[in-house]
C-alpha cells in the first residue's frame, strides 16, 4: 500500500472526506463534490494512480492559505489582526507556504481584509499531507494540533461586515472584475476560483454572455474549453441545491 493511499484512508478514518487529485486538480468528475469517506472508493480511486490527496474544507473550518511566493506571511497576518496567532492545525505546503484550521468564528466570513498573499477558504478543498507540490516535488506536512479558536481580533477580521452583507443578498456583482479576478488566480487556485465565479453569476441570476466571459477568461489561464465549461455548469449545478 502507498503512502498516499494510507494516508487517504487514515484521514478518512478520522473523519476527513477525501478525493484523489493530480498535482492539485481534481480528477474527479465533480471535483471535491465527490469527496468521500468510503474506504472501498478511496481504493478504487488510488488503484488508478498514487494521487495526492484533497479534501473539502469542513463546515465548522476556515483556512488561511498564506504563500510567501506572493508576499503572505504569519507575520503579517498577526499584524493584521494585532494579536498573536492563537496554535493550531497547521500544514506546511511543499512550496514553503502554510494553511492554518481555525474553528469558523461566524456563519457569514470573508477574506476581503486580509494582507497580500493570503488566501481565505471557507469552502472549496485543500491539500492534504503527504502530497506531493507539483512544481517543487516537495511533500505537505502536518504540524498536528486541535483545530484552536481565533482570537477575537483575528475573527473580527474576517467578519463579513454589513456593506458586503448587503451586496451579497442584493445578488449584485461586476461582471468586469470578476473576469479579471479570474484572469489573476494563481495555479492550485484556479478551478476553486473558477467555480466560484461561476457560482455567483449563477446565484445572481446572470446572463448566458456573461458565464462564456468567464470560461474565456478561464481559457486565457491554461483551461481547455471543455474544462473550463465543466466547471461552470458544476457551479451552477451546485447553485440549485
């Protein structure tokens, strides 16, 4: 047995639904939607290959994905929230960066407030150990702690405030920025992205036009059309849950 493949079933063992993914895509016919705990499926997934390993982000957990690449910093993030950052589960990526488990403080949570180079997941999946960092080869690992709470400082942080409450149940959203936002996200960010920009198009109820803008935007990052458009009819298939 690989260690990939037990690392699959351990976390599934504990609780963690999981799914196979090639260097950070997905292989999956709906992505992390098909994340499971079933040892039986973890392996038959892992017989056709010794994936890495992803796994939805649970609904009581937020994540902050800090990239140094790109100028994230713990440092930066305690400064941000001026406080200390409270120990907890922690992954150190196989490209030198960090995802911290916090316990998800509020329903309603956003990253618009946080420093450059870091990332906010409330949903979407993440990376799990020991997979391998398809650019440096490099395996994630765990520095294992409890999931902690945040310090009210750092939860006040991520509060969605009342402006952004607003647009949100409004359904509003500029078609225009969302296309650049697109044409912006990083590798190992983009189908997450992706999907969530086409999610909420969809929940606003935008038009045909404006979901091809994105699969074009999509196209000028590496995706195939096909990909790119399997993506957003699963974004709004997700949508009519």
């Amino acid at each position: 047995m690989s260690r990939l493949l037990r690392a699959a079933l351990d976390l599934a063992m504990a609780g963690w639904a999981v799914l196979p993914i090639d260097g950070k895509r997905p292989i999956t016919e709906h992505g992390h939607h098909d994340a499971t705990t079933s040892p039986r499926q973890i392996r038959e997934w892992w017989r056709a290959g010794d994936w890495n390993i992803g796994s939805p982000v649970p609904e009581n957990v937020v994540v902050f994905d800090i990239d140094p690449r790109n100028g994230g910093s713990r440092r930066a993030l305690a400064r941000a929230a001026g406080v200390p950052l409270a120990p907890t589960l922690t992954t150190k990526t196989g490209s030198g960066g960090w995802h911290l488990y916090y316990v998800r403080p509020w329903e309603r949570v956003t990253g618009t407030k946080l420093p450059v180079g870091i990332d906010f997941k409330a949903n979407g999946y993440m990376v799990m150990p020991p997979s391998l960092h398809p650019a440096t080869g490099q395996p994630y690992r765990w520095n294992r702690r409890p999931i902690a709470h945040m310090p009210l400082e750092l939860a006040r942080l991520v509060l969605e405030t009342p402006a952004e409450r607003d647009r949100r149940e409004a359904g509003t959203y500029d078609i225009g920025g969302l296309v650049s936002w697109v044409r912006a996200l990083q590798p190992g960010e983009r189908h997450n992205g992706l999907h969530w920009a086409a999610r909420r198009v969809h929940e606003a109820g935008g038009s045909t036009r404006h979901a091809e803008q994105l699969i074009e935007a999509a196209e000028d990052i590496g995706f195939t059309p096909s990909e790119a458009r399997r993506v957003v009819e699963s974004a709004q298939k997700g949508s009519r849950k």
